[in-house]
C-alpha cells in the first residue's frame, strides 16, 4: 500500500455532499486511485453486508456507460465499484493490447484499495477481463457473473467490420449514445422501446462525467478481441481452472458476441448456470434489467454452489 494513494477530484456542490453510502450512480462522485505510474477513475457507492461487486465495462465504454437500473439495485446489498481500466476515460496511461494487461491493471486496482476479494460483474470485454483475473488469482473473486461474452478461443467476437454491424457505426447521424440503441438491442419494437429507455438512464448523470472513448481506445480493445480469439492447446481447458460459480446471461440475438459463446462458457466452467433472454441482443441485462438484477441479487446472496466439484 506504501506506492498507493487514493485522492478526490473537487466535484461540483451537489456531488460534494453526497456520501458514498448514499450515492447513486447519476451522482456518486469520481475518485482517482494512484497505484505506482497509473492512476485509475472509479466511482464507488451502495452498502451493505455483501462483498464488494467490482464491475468491469464493455468495448469502449466508460464509468457512464453503466445503467443505474443495473448498478443501483445491486447496490443496496453491497458496495459497486465502477472501474475505468488503463487508458479509458480519466484512467492514465495507453489502453491495453492484450486482456492480460487489463487483468494486470484491474489486479493493481484492487490492490490498491486492499480488497483482497470481490465478486465481479463482467460484461462483454470487461467478462473477458475477469476470466483472466480469475485464471491468475483464483482468490480475487467468490462469485462471477459474466454477461454478453466469450471464452479465450471464441469466435465472432465484436466483428464490426460484418455489415449488420458496420451500418450502424459507419452511420454519421448516430451520435453519442444513438449507436448503443441500434447495437445491444434488437429490431423488434419492445427491444427498441427498452433501448431508448435505457439511453435516457444513461443520460440522468449530467455533471462529472467521462470523456467518451475515440478510436485510438477502440483500436487498442479491437486488437484485444482478436488476441483473445486465438488459443493454443486443447480449446476451453483453461476454463476447467475458473471453479467459482458462476452466472452465464446472453441475449439470444447479441450481433456483438454471438450467444454460442455464452453456451461454450456454460459447457466448459466447472460450476456455472445459463440464463439468455429473448429478443435481446448485447444489452440483455439493461432491456431485462428488473429481471436480471433479480438474478443476480440471489445469486449473489447464495452461498450454495450450482454443482459438486
């Protein structure tokens, strides 16, 4: 702890007087955690008798690109830390090529603020992160809940380039948060209604807020993705090491990391359940987010295991 120093960004009056414990995350406040070279962004709010639940983000997204109609209800049994890994939003230093590098990263976080266990929410990149970090300290977590991901050796990964995909990134009148309406939720008319719905959340927390990812940061996590599609040896084994329950969730129509990959987590972890939702795409836990903070609650409340080692 000696090369660690936690300090506080000067927040505006109305993020200055709210406590962690009573934050929100439209207004917990931004701390800065300096851990030798690197100094990480991070928010941390909520409270309870429940470990602390470490969530790590998607491709590009930052600090305010969680929906508090995830984080807020989890919040009520536990503290939520929200983590901006290297080179993301006000993180210093470059972004990470590899998923090693992040877990790297994201272990010195947690290093710093002397948790020496959490339970961890990883979503699409951010769930790539937290298998490696469960491969290289099997202690870090108790329980992961990863959503929208893939194992080392998946395939179709965050695919771009692909012409469903391609259309919308390539399309100059989406702006800001548009694009996540048209990617992480499917055609339909209810999953388009429950995309909009979820940008309006996104947009509640109007001051201290994050400078979004340009492309520099989303090269760097591309290059991340395909690191993470090649493998060597016998594919999936490593998973055979991850022996945490675990929590699958996937939208059976995700265009961004195909469901397949949730199925191959689900087969090949040790101790892990699957839960998809219908007609949701990338952002199943924000269109079904009453029901997935369900899940997830009780989840994380049980200390039962799925299955016998």
């Amino acid at each position: 702890m000696s090369a660690s120093r936690i300090a506080e960004v000067h927040q505006a009056p109305s993020f200055a007087m709210s406590s962690e414990a009573s934050a929100t995350n439209v207004d917990a406040p931004t701390r800065y955690l300096t851990v030798g070279e690197h100094t990480y962004a991070f928010r941390r709010f909520g409270g309870g008798t429940g470990l602390p639940l470490l969530f790590l983000q998607h491709f590009t997204g930052t600090l305010d690109n969680w929906d508090p109609a995830v984080t807020d209800p989890l919040a009520s049994g536990r503290e939520v830390i929200l983590f901006d890994n290297s080179g993301v939003g006000r993180s210093s230093g470059d972004t990470p090529r590899t998923i090693g590098e992040m877990a790297k990263h994201a272990l010195a976080f947690l290093d710093g603020l002397g948790l020496s266990s959490c339970d961890v929410l990883g979503y699409s990149l951010g769930g790539m992160v937290a298998q490696q970090m469960a491969q290289d300290r099997p202690s870090v977590f108790r329980r992961i809940i990863l959503v929208g991901t893939a194992p080392r050796g998946g395939e179709d990964i965050m695919r771009i380039e692909r012409p469903n995909l391609s259309k919308y990134f390539s399309d100059p009148t989406l702006k800001g948060y548009a694009i996540l309406q048209k990617i992480f939720f499917t055609p339909s008319p209810a999953s388009q209604a429950a995309g909009g719905a979820f940008i309006g959340r996104l947009a509640q927390r109007t001051l201290d807020r994050e400078p979004p990812s340009g492309p520099q940061i989303a090269l760097a996590q591309i290059a991340d993705f395909r690191e993470w599609e090649r493998y060597s040896g016998e594919r999936f084994a490593d998973l055979k090491n991850i022996r945490q329950p675990t929590l699958v969730i996937n939208g059976v129509h995700d265009e961004m990391i195909p469901v397949r990959n949730s199925y191959w987590l689900s087969e090949n972890l040790p101790n892990a359940v699957l839960l998809t939702y219908p007609d949701a795409g990338h952002g199943s836990l924000f269109q079904y987010h009453e029901s997935f903070t369900r899940q997830a609650t009780a989840f994380l409340a049980s200390d039962a295991r799925f299955a016998p080692y």
